[in-house]
C-alpha cells in the first residue's frame, strides 16, 4: 500500500471541502486547550486547521521520540508529516485509512452528535532498533454549519501495551459511554466513495480479471470497463488500478 497515495486521498477529502462564504474561525480558544492539556498530559497534540491549512503543534518532552525540537510548533499544513515520517509507514496507511471511514461517518450524525466520538489507534515508531508504541487519537472540535470539518485534534502519546501484533488496533470509540463503534455502523459510508458498479469491477479486478473478462461476466463493453477503472482511479486519488486495489483492502471496500 502506498502511504502517498492514501494520504492524497486524506488531503483532497479535507482540503476541498467547501465552506460557507466569510466563514472564519477563533482558533485561540482551541489552541489555549490544547495548549493546557499537553501540559498535564505529557503528550503531543496536533491542531489542524483545514480552512487555512495549517497546524499547530503543542509538544511536551515526549516530542522527543519524534525528532521534534523544543516549544511549540506552527506548520504549514493540515498534516503531520514531520510526526507521521517517524511513524512505521503501514501503520500510517491504516491510520489514514481510519480517519477517511471516521470522517465518512461523522459527517452523517446529527451537528450535535460527532464531539461524542474520537478514533483510538496504536502505532509503531519506524525504527526497528528502537520500537516504540504510541496511543494516537482523532477527535473533530468545531464543524462548520455545512457539516465539513474546519478543525480537528490528534494526541500522541507512550502507549503502556507493548505487546507485538500486527495492525494498529483501530477503533471508533463513543467518548461518553465507551461503546466501541462495529465496523458496519461506519463502513458503508466509506463505500460511498465509489459507486456500486465500480466496487463491483474493482472486486473482479481483485480477483485477477482483466477488463475484456469483466465485460464479459457483467455483459457490457470493455470501453465502459475501462472509464469505469479510470473513474475509480481518479476518486481514489491513486496512480493505478493496483493501488486503487491496495487503498480499497486497507479501507475494507474489498475484502483480501
């Protein structure tokens, strides 16, 4: 899987949300909290202002595990890629992964519902010689009237499980109760990214058919099949069909 192209995929969907016409946000109030919360907590937090594209990082001494120097950090982007870069990189494909079905599902609760909800994952640092696991968290503060994100935060911090075992563990936790959110509760909205008849040729395309074959089992013209594949190819924001195919296994469109 390409840790590039899902993260294309990550910025295109926050990055071209529209937002309503004078439209601007306080962010002091937010950067006060995050601010006060590293202080107790010891962690690092990641403001991201997608509106200006943007992110301010509020760091403690654990900052340290990312290479990251001393004091608070402003960055001209709404990703992370100076704490992402220290991360293992499959780690970060599910964790991008997480966030587009996060997103996808937030966006489709009540404006006064999606505070209650926050991804919980644990990521590996890169280096084999000196593993370490972080606990992240995505959490969304502020939304714009529209229902697109303008703000969002991600903590790090040392995880206490340092038991080996593939996958990042990730979840969709309700902060309130502490219900675990099922898959299925969220994956439908992340099929929504392509069509039912495109899921349908990737699948086949997954399981090693080439598009005069897929014309044939669904009995329409390989010109279609092969606007179909480059649809798909353009909404995933890949390169190729192979890693449209890798983007979909990660995010559960297709199933391995």
């Amino acid at each position: 899987m390409s840790k590039v192209s899902i993260e294309e995929q990550l910025a295109s969907t926050f990055l071209k949300q529209t937002f309503l016409d004078g439209e601007t946000l306080n962010i002091d109030d937010y950067k006060k909290l995050a601010s006060a919360y590293v202080s107790i907590e010891q962690c690092v937090a990641v403001l991201s202002d997608y509106q200006a594209d943007c992110s301010y990082i509020y760091n403690s001494d654990f900052g340290k595990i990312f290479g990251l120097p001393s004091g608070d950090l402003f960055i001209d982007s709404a990703f992370e890629d100076c704490i992402f870069d220290k991360l293992n990189s499959n780690d970060v494909v599910e964790r991008h992964a997480l966030e587009l079905q996060f997103y996808q599902f937030l966006k489709n609760l009540p404006s006064e519902e999606y505070r209650k909800y926050s991804t919980f994952t644990r990521l590996r640092t890169s280096d084999p010689e000196n593993l370490s696991y972080i606990n992240h968290r995505t959490m969304y503060l502020k939304k714009s009237p529209n229902g697109n994100i303008l703000l969002s935060l991600c903590l790090y911090a040392p995880s206490t499980d340092s038991q080996f075992r593939n996958g990042i563990d990730g979840k969709i936790v309700n902060i309130q109760t502490g219900e675990t959110i099922a898959s299925e509760k969220y994956k439908p909205y992340s099929e929504k990214i392509l069509s039912k008849r495109e899921l349908e040729i990737l699948t086949l395309v997954a399981k090693g058919n080439n598009s005069d074959q897929i014309a044939d089992l669904l009995n329409i013209s390989v010109y279609t099949v092969r606007r179909h594949r480059q649809n798909i190819i353009q909404k995933m924001k890949v390169a190729n069909t192979t890693e449209a195919l890798k983007t979909a296994f990660v995010m559960g469109l297709i199933n391995a």
